[in-house]
C-alpha cells in the first residue's frame, strides 16, 4: 500500500472511499484513516486544467477586424442552423439561437429567429415570455406590445402571458391601457386571483367605484363563499357597513344551503358583532344552526358558544351549551346509527329542554334504525326506545292516542314468531287498565298468549283477573297455562293454591294428582313439598304418610327420608301437655308419643338398611342420615333411645388417594372416609382368618 502511495503522488490526497474506487477489486485499504488533506473533485479538475499540455490545450481565437467577425458569425449561424434541422423540436436551441443574434444586436435576425420558434410551437408560452423580454429589454416597446398582444390572444388562458402584459403598461404607466387589458381579460372569466389582481390595481389608483363594480362583476362569475365575503370586508373597509350589510345577505340567500355556508355565516356573524348588533350575530347564528346539517357546524357551534359566554345571559349560554351537545351527538349517530346508548342520551337531552317536537323527531328518527339481525340479543337495548317513547306521549306528552299507536307500532315490528318480548306486552296492557279499557287489555294479553306465551304474561293476566275476582277465567288461564307448559311446577302449584283458597279442597288434591303424573317436571320436588304441606295442613296424616310412601317408590333422596323422619316425629311436638289433665288422658299422650317416636325410628331404620345393602358407596350420606337420627333422640327426652344410636355412628378417616393430573403427572389428595361398626367386624374376622391360615401353615412346615 505504501508503495503503491509513492508512486502516484496524487493519491495520498485522496480520501478512504476514493481510494477504494481506484484500486483493483482483490486489493483491500489496510490504512483506513483519512488523508491529512481533504482536496473535492472540483480543485481535481481545476488542477487538471492547469496542468494541460500547451498542444492539447484549445487555443483562444481573438477577432481583430469585420472580415473574421462576418466569418464568425457565418460558422456559428451554420450551427444553429444545422442543430434546427437535427433537432428542430427542442426548444432550447430556439431560444439560445435566438439570444446569440440578441448578443450580435442583429434584432430584425433575432425576431425572425423568435418567429421561426413560434411557427414550431406557438403553444409554449416560455417562448412568448422570452421573446417580449427581449423586445422590453432592448426598449422596443410597440414590438413588445405586438408580441403581448399576439400572445394573450393565443392563449388566453396562461394568467402569467396577462400579468406580464399588464405590468408592462403599468410601468410605463399607461394605466388605462393596463385597464383595457384587464377588461379583455376578465371577458375569459379568469380564476380568482385574476379578478383580485383588477381589483387591487383599481385601488392603487384610489378608483373605488370600479373596484365595487369589479366585485359585482367578480361574485357573478364566482358565486362562491369566499368571494362575497372579500367583497362585504371591502365595502366594511371602505368605512360602508349598510352596503357590507347588504353584501352578506344577499351572500345568505344565494349560498345559504351551500356546503361553505358555515364559514358564510360566521363570517357573517363576526361582523354584526364587530358593530355592536349583539341580536343581530345571536339571530344569525340561531338561523344558521336550524338551516346547517350538523355534521357541517361544529365551528359555527363553538363560534356560537363563545358568542353566548361573551354577550349572553345565563339562559343563552345553556341554550348554547345544549346546542353543542346536541352537534355531538348527531356526529355520534351519524357514525354509528345503531348505537342505542348514544340515542338515549340524545333522547334525554332533548327532553331536558322541552320541545316536544324536537323530542318527538329524535324519537322517530332512533326507533326508525330496527336492528339488522332478527336475534333477540340484538333487539334487547332497542326496544327500550318503544318503551321510553310510550311512556314520554303517555306521560309527559299526556297524549293516549299516540302512545295507543306506539305501543301498536311497536308489537307489529317485533318478529314474535322468532322472539318476542312479555315487557312490551304488559305495558301495553297496563297501559289500557289504566285508560278503564279492560275489553282492550284483556284483548292485548290474549294476543300475547296466542303469538307469544310467556310465563310472565300467564302471571300477570292472572294476577289481574284474580284482582278483578274472575274466578272461572283464573282457572282457564291456568288450563291454557299448563296446556302451554305442563312441566312448570309453578303454575300447578299456584293452581291448586287457588282452589284451596276457594274451599275446593277435592280440587287442589285432584290438581296435585295430575302434576305428579307428569312425565317431565321442571321442579318435581317443589311440587311434592307443596301436596304434603296440602295435605299436613288438612290434617290428613294418613294422605300425607301414603304420600312419603309413594314419594320414597320414586326417589330414596336422603332429604326424602330426614323429611319422612320429622313428619312422623311431628306428632310429638303437637302434643302439649297440661298440669290439670286427667290420668288417663296423660296416659294415651304418652302412648301416643311413644308411637311416634317408635314410627320416627322405623324410617330411620328402613333408611339406614337402603343405604347399607342398595347404595353402600353413599357413605356420607348415611353418616348425615346419622346425625339426623341422633338429634332427634335427643329431642325426644325421656323417649330417645341415644345409645342405640351412637353404636351404630362411624368413625371419621382421613385417607389419600393418587389423582391423574392433565399433564401426566399423579397427584395425591386428602378425603374423609367412614368406617362403621358392621365394616370393623367383618375386618377384625378377616384378620383372624389370616391369622389362624398363617399358624395352620407354619405347623405344616415344621412337621416337614
């Protein structure tokens, strides 16, 4: 590398990229840090220059009389001319043929060039620039004229050909030939800033009258927002408020439903306020708020609200306040029209301010977006809309006839073949008692029952009957009930209640009977509790044992057997005893209770040997079964028999057993187990017959 750096004396100015470039590809920079002097390839080839050979170097030619300036002249015009008949499209040679003839002073040589150019593209307006660039800079001024003119009349509709031409007459103040141009010019319709520029150049001059006719001529040709407001802030600025005034309105009546409208307003507002018509900007902006979709106004809103906090009392603030709240939720709902929660406190904030109209509209404008999907889940937020609506015309509103048509509207929506609502239903009802329509609740309730029964609905249209003292439609409500459910344990509960309550006591039992037949019950031991409970306080004990009897043929529940238990042991807690009874009355209480303890303990026993040879696995329940027993010997007194009991009580083991987890491994975990004395017995014989194979065979082998 050192080696390679003597012999070219220019690399070790070179930096690490440089040099990386300039050597071979296989050889690699050991000596990666910078040169001590950082040369740019500009002094590079500045130095190559220099250092040229006088041979290689091109010699300067000097023109020292006409004869070589003609020759001169001659070769470069060949050129040219050769170059345009290669490349006769470019532009560029053009122009710089052009400007060379310029250099000579040959300006007639010049123009033709000029002319020649334009005959090739007449549409570039580059050409037209800088052929009238050449015209003013060497002051001919009616050449420039002529090409300005030719050219606007060309292309009308490049704006810069026009300001050019009108800044020419202007510095050589010929203002009414700069007005002349404008005049040609806006007869085109040009953009804005052309009419801007025309009105500007009038108030250079201080002529205000053609500027106000300029603008009249201006917001013809662009009826737009912003230039009716440039034209009330002209007429505001020439000290005219009546004609700034009068600006605006007109602006309101032409563009008030134009998608700019808002800024119109504001603007328009703005001024009223900066006049000191504080009524004025508040009607205004009241108008445009009514007028404007809310989606277009949140500026004018806050607009509104500063107005209000600035020049408004406290109501005018509130108004304003609720206005705003009310731009957010049409944005809101707007976005997402199934958003229930948003319609509601739209809803609530409509009827915080009272119009009923207004309240009405966003009413039927929530309830109109029905949920896509015919699936309840859906449906369960929006038809609390129909409800609030009925309840706010019913109310608020005091108006019946709407909430009657609401609540109907409400039902013919709902697809009551899929899913159907029993809130709706009962509010519509109850909605006709209270009207002192019972025809048309009884009406509404039987439609519920027929399209969509519901237990709710059975309920309620019995409740009502029952408080109307309808006894014989209570009892075809609760057939239909049950024809439509005869599962439900309720309803054949609540049935036979009822005829108890009438005294019709063969009824009620017949009714239990056919509840208990059923195949399917909901709640099959409610229904039970409920016919022995009949029947334990009819005194039918008798009825009521037959009952447990049959109870227990269909279930052994350990509950079945405890209840079983204390209805026998029943007897002793109704049997109170008195000091002034006579001997042999006490005598037959006392035969009586030992009876009852003796029918108590006779369950217990029959319980005890179900779970000891038909479910032994049950080993908990049997213990429980125990305490039961146990608790209630103690609660007999002098008649339990405690000891009896205890012997047969188990003892509590605590016990492991592995468990098999999800990932494979085994685990172990505690239990209690129950060891009762029949199982100790069989253990202890098993063990002795262990023992006594064990002895009978060591005596085997010791004989051998």
């Amino acid at each position: 590398m050192a080696a390679d750096k003597d012999s070219d004396p220019t690399l070790g100015y070179l930096t690490k990229k440089e040099t990386e470039v300039k050597l071979p590809r296989p050889t690699r920079v050991k000596n990666k840090t910078p040169a001590p002097i950082q040369i740019t390839a500009e002094q590079i080839l500045r130095e190559s220059r220099e250092r040229q050979e006088s041979e290689i170097r091109p010699p300067k030619q000097k023109i020292t009389d006409s004869t070589e300036l003609a020759d001169y002249r001659l070769r470069k015009r060949k050129e040219f001319e050769d170059l345009i008949r290669r490349i006769r499209w470019n532009i560029s040679v053009w122009v710089k043929y052009a400007q060379w003839e310029e250099s000579q002073k040959d300006f007639k040589r010049a123009r033709s060039v000029w002319e020649r150019a334009l005959e090739v593209d007449y549409r570039n307006h580059t050409l037209w620039l800088k052929y009238a660039e050449m015209e003013m800079k060497n002051k001919f001024i009616n050449h420039a004229r002529n090409v300005w003119d030719r050219a606007v009349s060309l292309l009308p509709r490049v704006d810069q050909l026009w300001y050019k031409y009108i800044h020419m007459e202007e510095m050589l103040g010929n203002v009414a030939g700069a007005r002349q141009i404008f005049e040609r010019w806006t007869q085109w319709q040009p953009d804005q800033q052309g009419w801007l520029s025309y009105i500007k150049f009038e108030l250079r001059y201080n002529e205000i009258d053609r500027a106000r006719a300029i603008y009249e001529r201006f917001v013809q040709c662009h009826p737009k927002v912003g230039a009716w407001i440039r034209f009330a802030k002209f007429e505001m600025k020439s000290g005219d408020v009546a004609r700034a005034r009068n600006c605006y309105e007109r602006a309101v009546d032409k563009l008030a439903d134009d998608e700019e409208a808002e800024q119109l307003f504001v603007a328009f507002a703005e001024f009223e306020e900066r006049c000191k018509e504080t009524e004025r900007a508040r009607c205004i902006y009241k108008f445009a708020l009514d007028h404007i979709p809310k989606g277009r106004a949140e500026e004018l809103y806050k607009k509104f609200v500063a107005f209000e906090k600035q020049f408004g009392d406290k109501e005018g603030i509130e108004d304003a306040i609720v206005g705003k709240r009310r731009f957010q939720y049409e944005d809101e709902v707007r976005k997402n029209p199934l958003n229930y929660d948003t319609w509601f406190n739209y809803i609530r904030l409509e009827e915080s301010v009272g119009n009923k109209d207004r309240i009405r509209e966003v009413y039927e404008r929530a309830i109109a977006n029905v949920p896509p999907a015919e699936e309840k889940r859906y449906w369960q937020r929006y038809i609390y809309l129909w409800i609030n609506y009925a309840l706010y015309e019913e109310l608020d509103a005091q108006d019946t006839k709407r909430t009657r048509e609401v609540y109907r509207e409400c039902l013919k929506l709902i697809p009551h073949e899929k899913f159907s609502f029993a809130k709706i239903w009962l509010l519509a009802a109850q909605f006709e008692i209270r009207q002192l329509n019972l025809k048309g609740a009884r009406q509404i309730l039987g439609n519920a029952i027929g399209k969509a029964p519901k237990d709710k609905i059975f309920k309620k249209y019995i409740e009502t009957e029952l408080q109307l003292g309808n006894i014989d439609r209570c009892r075809k409500l609760y057939e239909k009930y049950l024809e439509w459910s005869p599962e439900n344990c309720y309803a054949w509960t609540k049935y036979a209640e009822l005829e108890r309550s009438l005294c019709e006591m063969e009824r009620a039992r017949a009714i239990f009977e056919l509840a208990i037949a059923q195949p399917a019950l909901d709640m099959p031991e409610l229904l039970w509790k409920a016919y022995i409970d009949f029947e334990l306080a009819e005194g039918e004990f008798d009825r009521t044992r037959a009952l447990y009897e049959r109870l227990l043929d269909r279930t052994k529940h350990l509950k079945v057997w405890i209840s079983y238990a204390k209805f026998e042991a029943s007897a002793l807690e109704d049997n109170a005893r008195s000091s002034d009874m006579p001997e042999n009355e006490v005598q037959e209480l006392h035969v009586r209770e030992r009876l009852c303890a003796q029918r108590a303990r006779r369950v217990f026993e029959r319980a005890i040997n179900y779970f000891r040879t038909s479910a032994p696995e049950l080993k908990e329940e049997r213990a429980m079964l125990l305490e039961e027993w146990l608790n209630m010997e103690r609660g007999f007194g002098d008649l339990g028999d405690i000891s009896s009991v205890q012997a047969k009580m188990p003892k509590k083991l605590k016990k492991r057993r592995q468990l098999a987890t999800e990932d494979g491994l085994a685990g172990y975990e505690e239990y209690i187990d129950y060891l009762f004395p029949e199982e100790m017995q069989t253990t202890n014989l098993k063990i002795l017959e262990a023992a006594y194979k064990w002895k009978k065979q060591k005596s085997a082998v010791d004989e051998d």
